[in-house]
C-alpha cells in the first residue's frame, strides 16, 4: 500500500526518534535548528546553525541521522547538512520548500502530548506501571485516591529517590480519573512550575488569576514539593491553597523527593499539612520489579530482546529507572539498525546511562580536557594567574567539577587554592552565560562528551 505524506509532516518523528537516542541535551544542543530544506535526486539537504555544528553532527552523529531519516523517509538515498544562513529565514522558507512528497510511509510512534486543561501527560498510566514490592504500598494508596478523591488519603504523599516513577504514578491517578468522570476537574503541576507562575503572577499583578487557577478543580496534584525549601512566599501561597481545598473536601497529591520531616526550610504548618494524611514511599526496584519493567517497555516498542540482555541491563542499572529506560531505547536502537549485540556491547550502551560512570570521572580528566580544549597549558590555568582566558577556562573547570563530579564548593576550592565564595561565583557565572549563550551550550556539551569519553 502506498501512502503519501509530506516531509514536513513526518519531521516530528524523525526529530522525536533522534532525541529519544540522544537524551534530552545532547539532543537540544545539536539539533535546535535541524530543518529539511529540499529534496532533490534522493538528495535531502537538512539545514543546520552553524559550521561548528555541522562538522560535530558529521563527525558523530551522520550515521544515526542517515538511518532514522531512511526509516521515516525510505525514498532518501542521500543526507547532506548545510549550514543555514540566519535561523529568521530559515524560518521564513518553512512552509514553502517543506512539501516534498515521499511514499511508502508508515509509522507507528505516536507521540504524546500534554493535556492543555489538566496539563498531565497522557503516557502515565496505570496501566503501564509495574508493581513491584518496592512501589505496592503507593500503588494500593494511588488506586483508593483514584476511587474515592478527597476522602481516604488526603493528602496522599508520595516520596522516593529520583527516578523510581513518582512523577508517573501521580500522572496516572490524574489520567484515571479524568478517563471515565470527566466532571472532575484535575490539574497536575510541578513545583517548580508553581514557584513561576506564581512570582510571574505577582510581578504581573495577575494573582487572582493564579489562585484562580489552583483552586478551581477538585484534584490539585502537585510534584516534588521539596522544592519549596527556602521558597517563603510559594509555601504561604501552597499553605493556603491547601486549606482551601481540603477544606471543601478536594483530593490534593504531592510527591518529594524525602519525606516531610526531612525537607528543609519549610513552614512547621505545610510540614504538618503534609503529614496529616497518609505518606508513602517508593523505593528503588528489585531485580524481578527492574526485568519486568525492561520487559514491559520494551513490548510497547515491539520489540523482545534475549533474557540475557534484560538480566545484564537490569544488574548493572539499580536505582534510577529512567536510566533503565535509556539505555533500553539505545539498546533497541543499535539493534535494529547498527550493530550486532554482544556482551560488550550492550555493557558499553549500559554505561553511558549509568550515574555510577560518572563517578569515575576524575578532576584531573576534568582539568586536562578542559585546558586542553582551548589550547592552554595546565600548569598556566592553575596558576591563578588573571588573564581574561585563564579566568574563563577556570570556571568551565569549576563548573564541570560540581556537576559531574559533584564536588562541594568547599572541596573545589581546597583544590584549586581559592575560598569557597569565590568558587561559587566562578560557577554561577558558568550557569549565567549558559543561560542566553547557545554557542557557549554547544562548547560546554562538547566538553562535557570528551570528559565522558573513555570514562
Ligand atoms: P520520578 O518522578 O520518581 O523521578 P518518573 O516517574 O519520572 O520518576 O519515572 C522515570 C521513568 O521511569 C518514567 O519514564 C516512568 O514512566 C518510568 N517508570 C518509573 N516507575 C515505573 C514503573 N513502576 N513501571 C513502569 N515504568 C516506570
Ligand atoms: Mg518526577
């Protein structure tokens, strides 16, 4: 059966398949601006920010992008990146030279998208959550908050470490309820998101509008409110949002990353809301839970791999199911399309989603990749000397030290012979440019991938 289908119109999946291999990052930092421009004698020309940009993508990733655009456009023989000449008219170009017509189209990714009203993500569910020991007390308590909102376990509070599916199970109790009682109204945010709009409200003077919103449903769902620490005005604001809504007998969920006692700087009020109904944990999976998950996810592909392969990702990956995750879609992905998958390579794939590799990482790989970067001797940068380049190569050092390594400002600064304050500023200075420089992002990522090399 032949189908016919515009490029333009398949481009999400091929930019969805490329960010699902390459992690989120990694993915944002090289393919912000990745747009087909023509397609001529199976030729297709894909436009790209810079020649930085395009010398990296060739050099790493050429082969990945040839074989995820022949899945989504088999009538492309050839891939060629060409650099754009300003992103504002590349843009302008878009809709004119994007309908190009391929054939033999098929595909079978949907692609999830957030919910505008309740803003829950639609692939949480129940039904895709495996219950293991270490998740069934939060399960059983997710599924009675489900039947009955506002009148068992209110609040229900859900703690745990990173990555052991708070965020999923919240969404999920979401999902199941708006499913088949569409009179109930839900509304899922994270904490962080909360902190915003509400200092956007105050500045905008809109703060009616925002507690408006927050108390308008009858489940409020709000993740790792941890980050309220220290956040005086956001936990006030939560403080009496709570009450009005417990008062009217509304179900309210919150997940953090510890239980209540042990957040710090919060309100001993919100701490003992927190506390007044019941609080759960989720631990990290066991080795069956972590099989059945790798099991799981990897049928929603279509996909079985060996049994050895699942028991091999499932002892090296203990903690985080996220990463468990990773390096399953990696792992799926060399398969079908790269390599044959022996032992070693499936331990290599492993490891590059494995937090204990970046632990092997050591400050003087740090130091030298760094320096060696930009072309400047160790021993100068160390010197302290003042030089504006020196300073610079100083920070990146810095900043790579507390972010893989994670070394404490204290720590880094024993190291490098400066006072813990001034170490902080050096890093946040890091943060800052990042913050509104891209070419500065790419040349940090490019670092951050040579440190990691041979890790
Ligand atoms: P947390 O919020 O605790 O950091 P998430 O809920 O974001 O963790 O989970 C990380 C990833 O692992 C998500 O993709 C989620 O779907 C998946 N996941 C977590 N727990 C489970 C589970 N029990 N069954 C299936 N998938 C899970
Ligand atoms: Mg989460």
């Amino acid at each position: 059966m032949e189908e016919t289908k515009t490029i333009e119109s398949v481009w999400d999946y091929v930019l969805h398949d490329l960010q699902n291999h390459l992690g989120e990052s990694a993915f944002k930092v090289w393919f912000s601006h990745f747009r087909p421009i023509s397609f001529e004698n199976f030729n297709l020309k894909i436009e790209v920010s810079s020649k930085f940009v395009k010398n990296w993508l060739e050099q790493k990733y050429l082969h990945l992008i040839q074989r995820v655009v022949k899945i989504h456009i088999p009538n492309v023989r050839e891939v060629v990146l060409v650099v754009s000449k300003s992103p504002i008219d590349s843009l302008k170009q878009k809709s004119t030279t994007r309908k190009i017509k391929i054939f033999n189209y098929s595909s079978k990714i949907s692609i999830f998208e957030v919910n505008p009203q309740t803003n829950l993500n639609p692939r949480y569910r129940f039904d895709n959550f495996v219950v293991g020991s270490s998740n069934e007390l939060a399960f059983a308590a997710a599924q009675a908050v489900v039947n009955k909102p506002g009148l068992i376990h209110n609040p229900l509070f859900i703690y745990g470490p990173v990555g052991v599916g708070k965020t999923h199970l919240l969404q999920a109790i979401g999902n199941e309820i708006i499913k088949d009682r569409n009179n109930l109204r839900v509304r899922y945010t994270n904490t962080e998101q909360f902190t915003n709009e509400l200092i956007n409200s105050l500045k905008n003077k809109s703060i009616d509008e925002f507690k408006h919103k927050f108390r308008e449903v009858d489940i409020l769902i709000l993740d790792d409110v941890h980050f309220l620490s220290g956040k005086a005005k956001a936990q006030e604001e939560l403080f009496h949002t709570f009450n009005f809504l417990y008062d009217l007998g509304k179900q309210i969920v919150f997940s953090s990353d510890r239980p209540p006692a042990l957040i710090p700087d919060i309100e001993e009020r919100l701490r003992s809301r927190f506390e007044g109904g019941l609080v759960v944990d989720i631990q990290p999976p066991d080795f069956e839970t972590r099989i059945a998950i790798l099991k799981l996810k990897s049928q929603e592909k279509k996909v079985e791999l060996d049994q050895w392969i699942y028991e091999l990702i499932a002892e090296k990956i203990q903690k985080n199911i996220r990463e468990l995750e990773g390096a399953l879609n990696l792992l799926i992905f060399k398969m079908n399309y790269l390599e044959k998958l022996t032992r070693e390579s499936v331990l290599k794939i492993v490891k590059e989603f494995n937090y204990e590799f970046y632990k092997r990482v050591t400050p003087k790989k740090i130091i030298q990749v760094v320096t060696e970067h930009f072309g400047l001797k160790e021993g100068d940068v160390l010197k302290r000397l003042r030089k504006r380049e020196y300073v610079e190569t100083r920070n990146i050092i810095i900043y790579f030290l507390r972010e893989i390594c994670q070394y404490s400002y204290s720590r880094i600064g024993e190291m490098l012979r400066k006072d813990h304050t001034t170490v902080l500023h050096s890093y946040e200075k890091v943060v800052e440019k990042m913050k509104d420089n891209p070419d500065f992002n790419q040349d940090l990522e490019i670092i951050r991938s040579k440190i990691l090399e041979n890790a």
